[in-house]
C-alpha cells in the first residue's frame, strides 16, 4: 500500500496492528503523528496514545506499553521515533531481546497498534525489517512525486482558499524543482510558499503564473537559505553536501560564494534594524528586499551574533582572494570555508 492510502484508512479508523514508517521526507513522517491519533478519543488520549523515544526504550518497556488494555477506546496506539534496532545502533537491547520482540510482533493484541518511525533509510535485509513487512506494513516516506504531488499541492492550495488551475499548478511545481533528485526542498518548504502565494492573493482569489513568478524563491536561494542554516547548526557534513548540490546544479563557485556572504550581510543588516525596534514589514521596505528573505534573515540571525558575521565576511573575502589568484581550486575553497565556519 502506498503512504497516501494508509493515511486515508487511519482517518477512517481503519488500522493494522503493525507500520514502519520510514523516508527522508519528515513532513510525511511528521503528519503520522497527527493522524494516528486522530479517531481516539480525545478525552482518554494520555492513556491510549504514547511516543516512545527509540534511543531510551528497552524490551520490557515496549511490549508493557503494547499489552495494555486500552482505556475506555477501542484502540491504542504506540508510536517509536528513532527506534535503536532499526538504525543499527544497539544500546538497551540484547541480541535475545531482538529475537523475543521479533517473535512478539505475530502475537501482538488485536486492541493496539505499533507504529516505528524512522527519519532515514533502513536496511531492508536486516530480519527484524522483513518481520515488520511480514506482520504489518512497511511505508517508504521519500519525496511525494507525479500525481500524488499533484493532488497534494492542489489540497493545500484549496486549505489556503486559493484557486489555481492544473496548468499553473504544474508551473508552480517546476519553479519549487521539488522532484529534482539532487534538491534539498522538503514539502514544508512548499507548504510556505503555498502560504506566501495564498496570502498575496487573498481568499476565493485566482493564482497566476506572473504572482507565481513574483512570489516563489528560486531554488538556489532556498539551497542557499539551507546552506546558512547547516552552517549556524554547526552540520559540516550537511552544509558541504549541500553547498556541492548547488554546484552540481551548474551555479558556479563565484556566484555560490557571493550569494553566502550576500546572505550574512542580509542577516546583519536585518539584525541591526530589528535592534531598533523595526518591524519585518518595515525591515523588508527600508531593505527593498522580499519579506519572505527578511523572516528567514532575521530567523537566521538569532543562531549568528555581530562577530561571528563579520568573521564570516572576512573569510569570504579571504576564499575570494585564494580563488581569483589561482592559489587553491575554487571548489575545494568553498569546502574548505563552509568547514571552517561550521567549527
């Protein structure tokens, strides 16, 4: 069964007693939280739903908290993020443990429902994963695509109250390059443009492809967006990943490197307005810039305080310098920066 079925059967109470849910789409893996729990009754949800942390847990605990009646419902529902022995990683389990809790999964009781959630791959060889498909469902959460997106973004441009026809919605969705295998967008990251466009037009009114044009952010200023915040996060590996997504994209490492130290002179500028008491609305009018580029600069400024742009700016120039006179390749000097900044 694909995601979008299995969510649909969940709205209408409709469970098995056994999901893994796993992907690199947390907006997919995210919503399962909230409609899991959806036909419970709201009243006895502390005794009928729980989030177990995956990390922490150990056998006694797990199968307990499945074996226990519920509560004045007819269902409950466990839900284990990160579960240790679906990321390969053994801390509170014994190899016996797995064995038990796998042979546990064909007698598990009628009246709860075990759903693992994963951010990221697993290994589909490892015998606990072939259990779970055996006795439940396994869910790939990857990027939605084709239709399935199609419909998804139509969905919330109509949550939102705005009209867009098929032909601007397949526009609209080539500008967001959500689908390209190499982009880093997720669906929150189209939810807010969704948002943006709605709010511009207004409710019950029509989306055209010149606001799509005047509103959307390109994608290398998104990657851009991201690549700022690997760095504030200190995600080396992630911010090189990205930084090389961009490359590979056909920008080129100048340009790459102006757009980084043109974001951090956004972000003091943004900071140094803010401090003064502006608000966004203003900021983004004495700037002349986009409000959408103001709300991620003045986010983006609570992680970077004054010295660490100004550091940051200097060894932009420093990396421009290197790159200009041919003392070091420039894509390796891009590394090299986006490593130095992370430490």
């Amino acid at each position: 069964m694909e995601y979008t079925d299995i969510i649909k059967d969940m709205k209408k109470g409709v469970y098995k007693r056994l999901y893994l849910f796993y992907g690199k789409e947390s907006y997919l893996l995210d919503n399962v939280f909230k409609v899991a729990k959806q036909n419970l009754n709201e009243s006895f949800l502390d005794f009928n739903f729980s989030v177990m942390d995956g990390k922490e847990i150990n056998l006694d605990t797990l199968i307990g908290s499945v074996e226990t009646f519920p509560f004045m419902d007819e269902r409950k529902i466990i839900i284990v993020k990160d579960f240790e022995l679906l990321k390969g990683k053994k801390r509170n389990f014994s190899n016996e443990d797995e064995e038990e809790l796998i042979r546990y999964f064909s007698n598990m009781p009628q009246t709860s429902t075990l759903i693992f959630i994963v951010y990221g791959d697993i290994d589909k060889r490892k015998k606990i994963v072939k259990e779970i498909q055996s006795n439940g469902l396994l869910v790939n959460c990857d990027k939605l695509r084709g239709n399935d997106l199609l419909k998804w973004a139509d969905k919330k441009f109509k949550n939102y109250k705005s009209i867009i026809d098929y032909k601007e919605l397949i526009y609209f969705l080539s500008v967001q390059d959500y689908e390209n295998k190499n982009s880093t967008k997720t669906l929150s990251d189209l939810e807010n443009e969704i948002i943006k466009i709605s709010s511009f037009v207004g409710r019950e009114n029509k989306v055209t492809k010149e606001i799509i044009d005047e509103l959307s952010t390109k994608k290398v200023d998104n990657d851009i967006f991201k690549l700022i915040e690997a760095i504030g996060n200190k995600n080396c590996t992630l911010g090189v990943k990205i930084l090389n997504d961009i490359i590979s994209e056909g920008e080129s490492s100048l340009m790459v490197l102006s757009m980084i130290a043109r974001q951090f002179r956004i972000i003091m500028q943004c900071k140094e307005l803010q401090v003064k008491g502006y608000s966004s609305k203003i900021i983004a009018q004495k700037l002349g810039l986009h409000p959408y580029v103001v709300t991620k600069a003045l986010k983006q400024s609570d992680v970077f305080d004054e010295s660490a742009i100004v550091k940051t700016l200097n060894e932009c120039i420093q990396t421009d310098f290197c790159i200009k006179n041919g003392l070091i390749k420039d894509k390796i000097a891009l590394e090299m920066l986006i490593t130095s900044l992370c430490i």
